[in-house]
C-alpha cells in the first residue's frame, strides 16, 4: 500500500466566533476549538443544539456562516472541498449511515471499490489484478483491526447482514469504513447513544486508539470522556429556530452529494 494508518498526520483543527446559519436560523454560533493533530475532541451540548451541524462545519460538509476556522491549514468555508477530501465520516445519520440489508463484506467491499475509484492514483491503477486484491485485503484488514472488530465473532462472519449487529459492532463497522479512506479527522455522531456503560468505556477506548494512532477524532456524545483530549460545547444561544441536526445532516447531504 502507499501509505498506512501509523503514518498519518492528524488535522489541527483552529475555529474562533465559528457558525452556522440554515433557512430556519442559527443551527450554532459563536463556537471555538482548538485542537491539536491526534486529539480526541469530545462534541457535546443539548439535543437540538447544532452538535451534528458542527461535525459537519468541520469536516468541509456544510458552509459556515460566520466566524473563521482552519482544518489541517485549510480555511473554511474557502476550502472545504479540501477538507472534504481529508476527512471520513463514522456514523452520521443521514448522512452516513450502514444499509441494513448490506452485509458487512458487502460494505467492506463496497467501500474500498469506492476509494480505488474516486481516491486512487493512477499509478494503482496500473498493478495487476493480483496486487490490487492484496492490496485491498490488507487494507480491509488493517481498517478492521483499527475499528476492533473481529469477523470471526460476528454470528456469520463477514456474511453478517447489518440489521443483525450490536449497536457498539455497528459503531466499530462505520469506524472501519471510515478507515479505509485514510482520513486525516475522522468524525462520528452519537457515539454514546444507546450504549451501556461497558458499551459506552470501549468505545471511548475505540475512539482513542484512533486518536492515538495519528488521526484527528471529532465525537459528538452526552457527555465528554475522561479520554478526551478537548471538550467543544454547544449551548443552543442563538440558535433560536434553527435547524435540528437532522434537518442539518439532510442539507450536508444535498449540498455536497457525498458523505
């Protein structure tokens, strides 16, 4: 492979008097963060408060209002395609979100079509069949054993349909996936949504890892973890009318056509 997740350098997020305006009013404002490369930054505030719409701020997804910010020294909103193409997205409901009926290879298969497509170089192109299949493996399987997930112990394997995983399994998938984009930040919604307390502690110590290894983690959660390197809260002030974060997650998606 041409590059491997213990080689990345995480994006340095920097945003002062940062927000976010939808056709109903403000979703937040008036947001700082400052985070350093491989900083778990925990995302919290009240349901409704723009947590979700600042996820998506942040990772080049949904245009910012006011306010300046940078992500790997890429100022928004003049570059967020640039962001886009360095960040991945976890779990975000509607936005990125697993197809019930999909199995777990399928996803996984799916995804790294995805990659060699739109991600690729042309020189990876050229390998042979062969090399790319290995290559492919090896980059499911590194992405897999980041995420912590071990097929053998999904009920049948790979074949697994998704309806049919635990919450925290389903978690560990979308983080895998992510993975497999080789992102610079990585960012998940309701990461401690319906989570037990043991559930709640591996994920955390999931997100961590990740953190760990080099990448940039935004966490949208309750409450912020021990673990986190950085807390960003979002009140609501100001938001007034705004828009839910679901009603944010739809707009990212029209907006940009992609996760």
């Amino acid at each position: 492979m041409e590059s491997s997740h213990a080689d990345v350098t995480g994006a340095a997020i920097r945003a002062e008097g940062f927000g976010l305006k939808g056709p109903r009013g403000w979703a937040f404002r008036g947001v700082g963060v400052d985070a350093e490369p491989g900083s778990l930054v925990a995302v919290t505030g009240p349901s409704g408060s723009g947590r979700t719409c600042l996820l998506l701020a942040l990772t080049g997804r949904m245009k910012p209002a006011e306010g300046r910010a940078r992500v790997a020294d890429q100022p928004l909103p003049r570059k967020m395609a640039a962001v886009r193409r360095i960040s991945a997205l976890a779990h975000v409901p509607g936005v990125s979100e697993l197809d019930p009926a999909f199995t777990v290879a399928e996803h996984l298969r799916e995804r790294v079509m995805l990659k060699r497509r739109y991600g690729g170089s042309v020189r990876a192109l050229l390998r042979s069949p062969a090399t790319r299949r290995a290559e492919s493996r090896a980059l499911i399987d590194d992405a897999l054993a980041a995420a912590g997930l071990d097929l053998a112990s999904l009920p049948k394997g790979g074949a697994t349909a998704v309806r049919d995983l635990e919450r925290l399994e389903a978690l560990r998938l979308t983080v895998a996936l992510a993975l497999i984009q080789e992102p610079r930040l990585l960012a998940v919604d309701d990461t401690d949504m319906k989570l037990s307390d043991e559930e709640r502690a591996a994920a955390w110590a999931l997100l961590r890892s990740v953190a760990d290894s080099g990448i940039t983690v935004l966490a949208v959660c309750s409450e912020s973890p021990a673990e986190a390197d950085t807390t960003v809260r979002t009140t609501g002030s100001g938001a007034g009318d705004g828009a839910t974060d679901e009603e944010g997650a739809a707009d990212a998606f029209a907006t940009t056509g992609s996760a």
